[in-house]
C-alpha cells in the first residue's frame, strides 16, 4: 500500500488557515474586503479582546441568496473568478475563495445575510469547520458576519497570540489601511465596547489623514499627481519635517488595496533624498491606478505582495513624479511656538513661482583661499549683479538612477524619463534658476497642487523665498546662525547648511559637465589605511577618479594618492582620503553610480563649508545670501537638515501679545 494519501478537507482548511488567518487583524481584513466588493457604503467593525473572543462585521451590501450562503464558506468557491482568464484581471479586493473556509475552520461563526428582494434572511452556524442548517432570520439588506473564539480548536495557535491590547493594535493599523483605501465608505471601529472612530464618507483622504495622524501631519501634505500612458499616480506626501523613524508612515495603495513592495519602496526613498536626515523615513499616502492585466496579485494568499510585469517603468513614475513634485515646492521649515496652534491657512503648502532661465556661468565656489574662510571672495569681493548666472545643463545620463542590483531579474526593461523629468541631484538646470531681479513674475498659470485644499486656502509664494534682497539687513550670531529680515516676518540660517547645499550644487554641476579638474601630486602620498577602508576605496576607484581623486593599491593596506581635485587644493589629500575611507566603509553603498556619487559629494561639501563657530564679515554674509537663491533645494542641505527657519510677523505678534 503507498504512502500517500489525500488530505481530508479539515486539514486542507486548516493548513490554509496558517496562511491567510494570522491572527484577529486578518480576519478583519478579509472580512472588511468583503464588504466592500458587496458594494457596501457603510460598515460597522466590532471586536472583544483585541478580536480574539469577538470580530463581528456588519456591512449593507448586495448580500447573499440561501443557496449561495453555504457555498461560500467551501474551499476556493467565489463569485468573483469564471475561469483561468480572470485571474490575471483582478478587479475586487478578495478573489482566492479561500479566506471564509479557512475563518470557519479555526472558530465559530454565525453568518446573517438578506439580499434586497428577500422577505427575510437566511442564517449559518459554522464550528470548526462543521455547517449547521440554513434558518431564517430578521436582518436588514446586507451581510453581518460574526466570528468567536479564534482558534479555540488549535490551542498551540492561540497562544502563539499577544496580548489583548497588542492584538487590538493590530486591528486598529488594518482597519486605518481600508478606511485610507476607501474614504468614499462609512465605517465605524468598536474595541471592548467602545466607539474609536466614526468616519462619514468623504471625497478625499486628507481627513481621514487628519483623523489617524493628526492635523499637523495633515496640514504638511503635498499633492501628488502624475500619468505615464496607462499609470496613473496620486494622493499625497508629507514634508520633510514630517519623517518618522521607520517606515510604517508609508502606505501605498494598489486597486484600492493596501501593498507592500520593496522597489516601490526604495524609489520613495531615492525621492526623498538630500531632504531626510540619515535614519528617516519619509511619510507618503500614494495610490498607484494601474490595469488589472498589468499586476499579479496572486502572489501571497494575504494579497499584499503583488508584481508588476514592467516594475522599472513604475519604479521610474514613482521617482519622477515625486522628485518634480518636490522641485515646484516650498520645502522651507517653519518656526512655530509650541503651544501656538497654526490655523489651516497659515499652514497650508505654498507652490513656489515658476523659475526663469538666465544667462552667465557661475564662478567655482571652491576658488577658495587655504588660509581664509572668505565667502566673499569666492565672488571676487563683491556681490553678483542683479542678473543672475546661468548654470550649465545637466547632461542626460546624470541624475538618472539605475536600478538595485535585486530589481535585475525582475522581468521587463527599465525606463527612465528624461533629464528635463528627473534630476535624482535635485535640480541646478537653468529652468530651476529664479527670475532676475526686477524680472516679472512668469504670465503662466500655475496649477494647484492639491485638489482638496486645506479650509482656508493656500497662500502665494514666499517672497522671502526667491528675493534677492534678503541679506540687506541680515547679522550673525553665536558665528553659526544668520538671522535676516523677510517681507512675511523674519528667517534664521544655518551657515553651515546653506554654503554646504551651494558647494554640493556647484561641485555636481561640474562632475555633471566633466569638467572636474584634477592636480597631480609632485610625490603620490602613501596613505596607510585599515583593511576594510583600503578595500572600501579601492573598490570605488573608478567613481573616485571621476571626482578628481586618483588612487591605486600600493601594497598591503596602503592606498597611494595620486592626483586631488583641484577644487579641494587647500584640503590636505590624507585628510580627505582618510574621511572617504572611514564614509565608504561605515555608510551602506547605495545600489547606483549616482546615488554613490552623491554620497561622496555630500560629505566633500560637509567638509569643505564653513562651519559654525567661523565668524563672518558682513561682505560675506551678503556674498553668502546672494548665492542663497540660485540653487536648487536650497531649504535642506544635502543631508537633510534645514538650512532655515521662518518665523511669520503674525507668529512674533502673538508671542507678543500684540494680537
């Protein structure tokens, strides 16, 4: 006789049950979808001890007939699959048919549904996997499904649970997901009695946001919006001030369901770039609209991991978008008192003004004297002219990101749009350079970012932001801060962060041109180095001799230099091979060329800008503020720091007492 068999049903479901019932917070999800693929505009959650004793889901839907109620809880039966063909067409939340059969097994469950031309209900008991009769009941059009004691037929499973409240945590994060998916439904969250949300149906997510994050976060928001063919990318994300310390302020929504993916992932935070200090993530509310053909959403039984048949394309509209969203932006950090609350207006995300292009070339900010922290003679000793210059294009192939070496296999051809669509360096072509002084304001209409405005409106562009003007009455104090006066209120500087963005701008134009020139030492300089810095360098040789720095192994764990940057002449060449050393070799790589290469630039701006404690002459406080508008992403410093804070005239009167 052989040894194999064919599982009974329970097993078959129970096995089942260890991938899709995880624990209470499953049950509500596959309930919840449910629900709303039986068009319900209105659903009431219930649970009891964190939905270990009680989940109970009342929805107004379509319902179901008598005969379709006890097929629906048998394994892989659904009314939203005909044949092999629509599973590569998923249009609802739930499709697999497996979700009801595997609730079932492991719990009680009683199951009251009525459809519209119904007299009257129809009822199911279910324990452990064993159906009792089909009764009549009252109930009113829609399905109300209640599910006891979870596992009480699996002991080992239930205790492998947390504790009440954890568990009730975890409902609470799955109930926020759909009720972000969906704001157009009713829904009402009850925990151990009591109501913890009423959500009304609404047009937008920004309340609902506002609800679960608060009105802060809410407030901060950025509209995105961007369409590449049939992709279509929306909602919105929250300004750098707004980072958490993991990434569970991310949603990404797909078909109105919750996903996760790593490339997705990666691309928001490639976005974000330069504007989140080390250790942040950033907080994003995105729906991607995509054909059902174009996804696989049968990937996990959970149907939250999904694939995209040309991931790099969506990987690449994700980027882009969000990358242009940040450049039309005012991204500057507003100084507000603690115990003043911000009205929405005064709060509400500005669009800077269209830049126009001008004429001229920049001096190198890196013509710096080695004995003299001089800004203003980096601008031969006086201010540029009211016109400012022009910096250079950026060639096509730099800014553009390549894909991680783990998105390589995934199947498709990766696409990028063009330079004018991306600049992963964050800007600095003529198009991203502000009016001349004296110009008008540009005649094209700006569109609104965000077609939900926070109650009161936005407010127009900063003129603080994009005037030249701003260091006519500016000082120094503590020699690290400049305080200057705006014509909304006033604005503090951080000295070093702003030279650090101008230096990272000027050095990226000229590694973007090739126009980085390099000094080659009269004697190479040995530099002993540990073995992971020597190996860490050696390995990024090439990256570094596009930056002026020529290295080569000299034996052992000595790498010898060879030529320096001629920008960097008054750095010392050890200096500033032993700090590559230690960065390369303490710092993650990132997975492409010019995200490498924006690290290295990064940290050769840190070390080459003023720092503070280094006191300023006024020619070169106004020398520094002058450069202040003419580069892109000028409110962080590569790093992610502000370079400024604002504090409104209204917001110094009410410190006052003046209103």
């Amino acid at each position: 006789m052989g040894v194999i068999r064919q599982l009974p049903p329970s097993v078959v479901n129970q096995i089942a049950a260890g991938e899709v019932v995880e624990r209470p917070s499953s049950v509500v999800k596959e309930l919840l979808e449910n629900a709303i693929d039986a068009g319900a505009t209105r659903v009431d959650v219930s649970v009891e001890r964190g939905g270990k004793d009680l989940v109970r889901i009342a929805d107004n839907g379509v319902g179901m007939s008598p005969d379709d109620l006890l097929l629906a809880f048998q394994p892989h039966a659904t009314s939203k699959l005909a044949d092999v063909e629509d599973l590569y067409r998923v249009k609802t939340l739930g499709f697999r048919g497996e979700a009801l059969a595997a609730i079932a097994e492991v719990s009680r469950v009683r199951c009251q549904t009525r459809q519209a031309d119904a007299d009257q209900g129809s009822e199911i008991q279910i324990e452990a996997g064993i159906a009792g009769p089909i009764k009549g009941c009252g109930i009113p059009v829609g399905t109300v499904m209640e599910v006891r004691n979870l596992f009480f037929n699996v002991p080992v499973r239930r205790t492998f649970l947390k504790s009440d409240q954890t568990e009730a945590g975890h409902v609470s994060e799955t109930f926020l997901r759909i009720a972000l998916a969906h704001p157009e439904v009713h829904l009402t969250f009850r925990s151990s009695g009591k109501i913890l949300h009423d959500l009304p149906p609404v047009t937008g997510m920004r309340d609902r946001i506002a609800t679960f994050f608060g009105r802060e976060l809410a407030e901060s928001l950025l509209w995105v919006e961007g369409r590449l063919e049939n992709i279509h990318l929306w909602g919105y994300v929250a300004h750098p001030s707004q980072s958490r310390s993991s990434n569970k302020g991310q949603y990404l929504f797909l078909g109105g369901r919750y996903v996760r993916d790593r490339s997705l992932g990666h691309a928001l935070g490639e976005a974000y770039r330069g504007l989140l200090m080390v250790g942040r993530n950033p907080v994003a509310f995105l729906h991607l609209e995509i054909p059902s053909e174009e996804v696989d959403v049968n990937v996990h039984p959970t149907k939250i991991e999904v694939r995209f048949r040309d991931p790099q394309r969506v990987y690449s509209h994700l980027l882009s978008t969000l990358r242009q969203t940040f450049l039309s932006s005012d991204l500057h950090s507003r100084l507000q008192a603690a115990q003043d609350i911000p009205s929405p207006a005064a709060t509400a995300t500005t669009q800077s003004t269209d830049p126009a292009p001008s004429t001229g070339t920049p001096p190198s900010l890196f013509d710096r004297p080695p004995d003299r922290h001089s800004v203003a003679s980096w601008f031969d000793g006086s201010r540029p002219s009211a016109t400012p210059p022009t910096s250079p294009s950026i060639p096509d192939t730099v800014g553009r990101i390549e894909p991680p070496e783990w998105s390589r296999s995934l199947p498709g051809r990766f696409e990028f749009g063009s330079g004018d669509e991306f600049d992963e360096f964050g800007g600095g072509r003529s198009s991203d350079l502000p009016a001349p002084s004296g110009a008008s304001p540009s005649d094209e209409a700006r569109p609104p970012l965000d077609p939900e405005p926070v109650a009161g409106g936005g407010r127009p562009a900063d003129p603080a932001l994009t005037s030249p003007d701003l260091s006519l009455k500016a000082i120094q104090v503590h020699d690290s801060y400049l305080i200057a006066e705006t014509p909304e209120g006033m604005m503090v500087i951080d000295q070093h962060a702003l030279h650090e963005r101008i230096i990272y701008e000027e050095l990226r134009l000229r590694v973007a041109e090739g126009k980085v020139e390099s000094q080659g030492l009269l004697v190479p300089e040995p530099v002993h180095l540990t073995a992971d810095e020597a190996a860490a360098v050696l390995e990024q040789r090439d990256v570094l001799a596009g930056l002026g720095l020529e290295v080569e192994a000299f034996g052992g764990d000595t790498v010898v230099i060879r030529s320096t940057p001629a920008m960097l002449g008054h750095l010392a060449p050890e200096r500033l091979l032993r700090d590559l050393a230690e960065h390369l070799q303490s710092n993650p790589i990132p997975p492409t060329t010019d995200g490498l290469v924006a690290e290295i630039l990064h940290m050769v701006a840190c070390k080459a800008a003023v720092k503070a404690g280094d006191r300023l002459e006024p020619a070169e406080i106004a020398a520094l503020l002058a450069r202040r508008h003419l580069v892109s992403d000028s409110h962080h410093c590569p790093h992610g720091r502000p370079t400024a804070l604002i504090f409104t005239k209204s917001e110094l009167e009410k410190q006052f007492g003046r209103i």
